[in-house]
C-alpha cells in the first residue's frame, strides 16, 4: 500500500492516529510543516470521517459526516478535545467519533413522496385556458374551447384526472358515445381539448397521472364533397338570388369572390375598405392581429359593396358594420343557411374559390396569399408580400371577372322595394317563404301601410263636407 505525503514533508496525509504519532507531528510553521500553510490535515487510516487539524498552537481530533435528508445532503463537523489535554487520548478520541459518525448518518432518509393533487378536469381546462390567453388566443377560440367543455367534455368536467386515467375502458365509451350522437369532427376536437387541458395541469404537476390520449383512436379527416367549379356557379347564383336579405345575400357572394373566412368578413367595418388603394383590409383574421392582411377588390367586389351599402342603409339606417345585422354585436354573426334554399355557404365558398383559382391556373403562392394562407417552405419566406399587390390584384380580377360572368346581375334593394310595391298592388302579395314576409318585405309592407293610412286621413275632411252638402 502506498503512503502519500504532505507537500514537500515527510507526514503522511493518511495515518493511524496515536498518541505519539500525534505527538511528533510539528505545529504549523515550525520546521517539517507544510511551507505556506497556517494549519494542516492528518486522516486516520482506521475511522474514516476522524481526523486531526494541526495549527500553530494546537492540535485538535475532529470528525466530519454527512446525512442525506428529503434528498438534501447536509455535512456536519465535530471536535473532541485537544491533543495533549490530560484526559484526551487518540483511541477514546477515535470512539467519540466514530458514534457520533454513526449517529449523524442515522439521520439521513429518504424523501417522502409527495402526494399529488386531485384535480378534475375542469380544473385542468382552467389551467389551459389561461395559459391560452397569455398566449393571446383569438376570443372565438376561447369561446369554442368553453362549448366544447360545457358540451362534448361535459360528462368528464367533474371527474377527477386519476379518476379518468384509472378507467380507460369508460374513457373510450364516451369517445364512441360522442362520434356517434355529437359527429366524428366534434369528437376530434373534444378529444384535443382534453389531451390540451391534461398536459397544461401535467406542467404544474408532472406526478399527475399520464395523458390517456392514446387509448383513443383520432378520425381520418374526410373530405368534404362540397365545393364548386366554373360550370357550377349559375345553378347556385340562382339560388344565391332568391336569397330574401340582401346583406345575406351580398355576404355569400363576397364570401366567393374573395375566398376569406366569412367570420372575418361579417366583422369586417366601413372603415377597413381603402378606396384609394382598392382594398379590404382584415386586422384580425384566424391566428390574431400578426395576420392581418388586404384583400385587393376587384369590380365585382366594389359592385357587391355598393349594393350592401345601399341595402343597409335601408334596413337598419347609417351603420359601422359592412354585413350589419340585428344581433347583439350589431354585424352577422350566423352566416348558414337551408341547403335546400343554398347548396353552398361559408367554407364551401371558399373551397370553391381555391378550385377556381386551380381552374384558371392562378400560380398556388398568389392563391395563398389572396386567402391568407401560411406559405411553407423556406424559399418562399423571401418574398416580400407586400410587394405583389399588383400581381396580387391581377390574378383576383381574372377569378372575380369568371365568377361574375356565371353569377349574372344580382337584385338591388331598390329593385325589391319596386317589386314588393309591384305585388302589393296586385293584391298584397305573400312572401315565398310560409307566407310570412321577410326582412325587405316586412319593412315595405310598414311603409305602405302608413302611406294608407296617411292618405285615409288626408281624405277624411273631403267626405264629410260631401255629407254635409
């Protein structure tokens, strides 16, 4: 066995410690010492943790131990006694030290596990969904979010995630239950949510039990058949004409013609449209206020505004609202409709736009840009966008120019004011729809009634002096 030494001196670091041994071991300083040094350490070769700490003027046994506590490691240190003192030798110094040794390293234990929180999954949304306004999620997302757990989730809200994780059998009756009564896309969206909800809470709390996301089984995307080409546009214009509201009515077919999202449309003002540059600009599309972009407006488009100009006006008078309606928030809010009196709306149109924009072989990166879709690929991350307007305008004059063709002329509110006149005279004609009349109808049937009225009146005093005569 090798014996190591102290710098430039023959003390060994390691040594079984006895009183004479101690005792011939310089102090500090003195001749022999480690130059340099206002203390130094000799180990006993039989106790580890004992060891002497020998100064200038004194020679004390000292033992060091540590204890590992809740995963903590903490050190302690001992002296116990002087060398030298009368009733102080190196072999009681060694016991002393070697139970206190022992009791130190009695201390040390494991750390308790730490019990999770029960929380259900109601809770977990919570988590969620403040994570997803710091996140700065559109107000629509998070009103979709709160549906989805007030309907599909409803049944799971006040179970416990333990509780859920623990019975994977019933998790995947709910999903089957959900498919079939609520449909496959609502089940898809159910079912992101909850696996949303649970990593959210696993964030705050990783003993939470693990996401069972994978016990269910997503629906294949299927393809929806709806959707127009060029040949099919006269067929649904016919349809889109017999449409009563013109603010409707205008809205579809803005709709088609620019191929946005109709929620980004029904919120859109009369301040957005830009006349001297030709646009419309949309400041908070899907994905936030970061995607706001201009839609260039063709002649077909300016068309459609003033006809939606001219028929708000009529029914509900100066207004900030492109698409105004009698709701809540002032605009359109539900924009379906009977298929049976319109095959396509919403994001059928703007399916049909990009098929038409394919027809007529509008390069794909302009068709993006005009629907505000994510260009991918790193190529395409140096174009600047803002640069392609006149590019952008011509390719969006070519589809709105095909699409105007097959649409036709559509009916003005004066136009149905006029015919509305017409029928009335005729014999207070019905309106097409269970004989109740609509909108335009309602209100030109008012207006003719006080005209009625007014003139019953004005000729009141003309037949009683034909009486008195």
């Amino acid at each position: 066995m090798s014996v190591s030494f102290l710098n430039e001196t023959a003390i060994p670091r390691r040594a079984k410690l006895t009183d004479d041994f101690v005792k011939r071991l310089p102090f500090a300083g003195q001749p022999g010492s480690p130059p340099g040094l206002s203390q130094y350490i000799v180990r006993d070769s039989e106790a580890p943790g004992f060891f002497l700490v020998v100064g200038k003027r004194s020679k004390t046994y000292t033992a060091a131990a540590d204890a590992t506590i809740d995963g903590c490691r903490q050190s302690s240190r001992e002296t116990f006694g002087r060398a030298g003192d009368p009733d102080v030798t190196a072999a009681g110094a060694r016991r002393a030290a070697k139970d206190w040794i022992t009791g130190v390293q009695a201390k040390s234990r494991m750390r308790e596990p730490q019990q999770s929180k029960c929380i259900t999954l109601a809770e977990a949304f919570k988590e969620h969904r403040r994570r997803c306004v710091t996140r700065g999620r559109q107000p629509a997302t998070l009103y979709h979010y709160d549906r989805t757990m007030a309907g599909a989730l409803g049944s799971l809200a006040n179970k416990t995630l333990d509780a859920i994780s623990s019975d994977l059998p019933a998790l995947v009756r709910w999903f089957t239950s959900v498919s079939e009564s609520k449909g496959e896309a609502t089940a898809n969206g159910a079912r992101a949510l909850l696996s949303a909800s649970w990593n959210s809470a696993r964030r705050l709390d990783p003993k939470l039990p693990p996401n069972p996301i994978i016990a269910l089984d997503k629906h294949a995307y299927r393809e929806s058949p709806r959707g127009m080409s060029l040949d099919d546009i006269s067929g649904w214009a016919a349809q889109l004409r017999e449409v009563e509201n013109p603010v409707r009515r205008e809205l579809h077919l803005m709709t088609l013609l620019t191929g946005s999202r109709p929620d980004a449309l029904t919120k859109a003002r009369w301040e957005h449209v830009d006349t001297r540059r030709r646009v419309l600009h949309i400041p908070e599309p899907k994905g936030g206020a970061k995607k706001a972009f201009d839609v260039p407006l063709s002649r077909a488009m300016i068309r459609s505004l003033v006809r939606v100009r001219r028929a708000g006006l009529f029914l509900f008078g100066k207004c900030e609202w492109i698409f105004p309606a009698d709701s809540s928030s002032g605009h359109i809010q539900n924009w379906t409709e009977d298929r049976a009196t319109l095959s396509q709306w919403g994001r059928d149109l703007r399916k049909t736009f990009r098929t038409i924009a394919a027809e007529l072989e509008v390069p794909e990166l302009f068709s993006m840009a005009l629907m505000n879709h994510s260009t991918s690929g790193v190529h395409n991350r140096y174009i600047a966008k803002g640069k392609l307007s006149r590019a952008l305008r011509e390719a969006q004059e070519g589809i709105s120019r095909a699409i105007a063709e097959r649409v036709g002329p559509m009916p003005t509110i004066t136009e149905q004011v006029q015919e509305r006149r017409q029928a009335l005279r005729d014999g207070w004609g019905k309106d097409r729809r269970c004989g109740r009349p609509g909108i335009v109808e309602g209100i030109v049937d008012k207006v003719v009634r006080q005209e009625h009225l007014r003139a019953l009146i004005a000729r009141q005093p003309e037949a009683q002096g034909e009486l008195r005569v």
